[in-house]
C-alpha cells in the first residue's frame, strides 16, 4: 500500500482549518504525513498548526511563504518538496473531509491515473458550526437546501468513471502519484492570483499521458461557505491554461525546478 501525504492548502482561516484538521483524526486510516501549505497566513494559523501537531499521530509539517497575493501554486510545490510520502492527495483547508477520505482515495489510485474527487458545497448558513455528522442529518441539511449533492452521500467505494476533459478540476480534493507530479515540474508558478492553476496542472498531466478518474460515490470532502476570492487575475490565467492546452507540452519551466531562474 502507498505511503500517503496529504497537502492542506490554507490562507488566513484559522477557524475552517482547525475543523478540518480535526477530520483527519477521525479517518479509518489515517495519512503517512499531512502537510499544512500556508499561503501567507499569519500566526493564528501557525498556532492551529502545532496544536495540532503535539496532538496527532501522524507526522505534520507546515510550510510557509511570506504574502504576496494568490500564489497556491507556489506554496503547493514548497510543499511537494517536503513531502516523503510517494502517493499525494491534495485538499483545501476550507474542505472537511468524510471519514473515509483517506481510505477511498487509496483504492483508487492506480498507475497511470490522476485522481478528481467531488465535494459538496456547505450553505453559508450552517457553514460556522457545520462538522461531518451521521447520514441521516446530512440528508437533511441537504432536504434544506444547506449542503449541495446529496447523491455524492451514497456510497460505492472504488468505483470511479474515466473523464477525458478539464471540466471540475478542483484541486480541493485531487490525487496523484508523486512521480507523476515531479516529471512534469509540479505546479506552474506563472499563476499568481485566483484561478486555473489546477486545470493547467490537469491538462499537462493528460498530455504526459496520464488518464483521470472521477469517484461520484467516494472519496468526499465538504467544502465550507467562503467569500470568493478575487477574480482579476482570471483572464490572464485562462490565456496560460489555453497556451497549456494547445501547446500539448507536459513539462513547465517555472514548477518545482526552476529552469528559467539563475
């Protein structure tokens, strides 16, 4: 079985992140390591982090950038680089996972395979007090119209259809080998501020010739209501994930190794 990493992304949400953190101590199997990728936050969050550290019985990092805007891509590599584990499952730190997050992932991986999972959107409502609960008041909160996709509650473990498109990349809850990752230099680090950085990742992982898996039925996470983040940088963004597309080049220059950079 895969060493696991899992790689938190976080900005400046204290509250979200410790919830979250805290469903990683109620998995059924836990990750080899999780690593806190901090974009710039500051140092209420580095204190959720090592109380959580002294309490949990797995390995925990925290990596940290100074801010400078929207710069996941980044953070993610830094924490890439620190990761030991050979299978990575990425998430964000406003997406408490379901208790089997870790398990059903693990099942699905496969060589050759990159990994989409599917979250439900938390109302903004109930997303301050929301923690994953028994099925039955999930169901109705979503009854209530105050947790989206309730079809994602049912549960069918390892199975998974293929998607040969972009559409849904959400690197909120995606999965890959680490491998796979480092031949094609990670995460693109031109993408500054809000958008696409997942979907570049993803189309130069299909032009590397990796194939993706999408689980309707498994590997969850509830994603908690958040102001959206700025979209100014939306456009330049999708211009680069375009290039990415018609260029069909798997290999960015400006990832983990800096090609480009003295």
């Amino acid at each position: 079985m895969s060493r696991t990493a899992l790689i938190v992304t976080t900005y400046n949400a204290p509250d979200y992140l410790c919830r979250v953190l805290d469903g990683y101590l109620f998995q059924d199997r836990f990750p080899d390591e999780l690593i806190v990728a901090d974009d710039g936050s500051g140092a209420e969050t580095a204190e959720v982090v090592e109380r959580f550290a002294l309490r949990s019985p797995f390995p925990v990092r925290h990596v940290w950038h100074d801010d400078r805007g929207f710069r996941a891509a980044a953070i993610r590599n830094e924490a890439v680089k620190v990761a030991t584990a050979d299978y990575l499952i990425f998430t964000d730190g406003d997406c408490i996972p379901h208790p089997r997050f870790v398990s059903d992932h693990l099942r699905l991986a496969s060589p050759g395979w990159f990994v989409q999972g599917k979250r439900m959107l938390v109302g903004r409502g109930i997303s301050p007090r929301f923690t994953v609960c028994g099925f039955a008041e999930l169901v109705a909160f979503c009854l209530k119209g105050e947790l989206s996709g309730c079809h994602h509650l049912l549960r069918f473990p390892g199975f998974a259809r293929e998607h040969k498109g972009l559409r849904g990349i959400k690197t909120c809850n995606f999965a890959l080998s680490r491998a796979d990752l480092l031949a094609v230099n990670g995460f693109n680090e031109e993408f500054t501020g809000w958008g696409r950085e997942d979907a570049e990742l993803a189309a130069r992982l299909f032009a590397y010739g990796l194939r993706r898996k999408d689980p309707p039925f498994s590997a969850l996470v509830f994603h908690l209501w958040h102001e959206e983040n700025s979209r100014a940088a939306l456009a330049k963004n999708d211009q680069m994930l375009a290039e990415a597309i018609r260029s069909s080049a798997w290999y960015c220059p400006n990832g983990i190794v800096k090609e480009n950079r003295p």
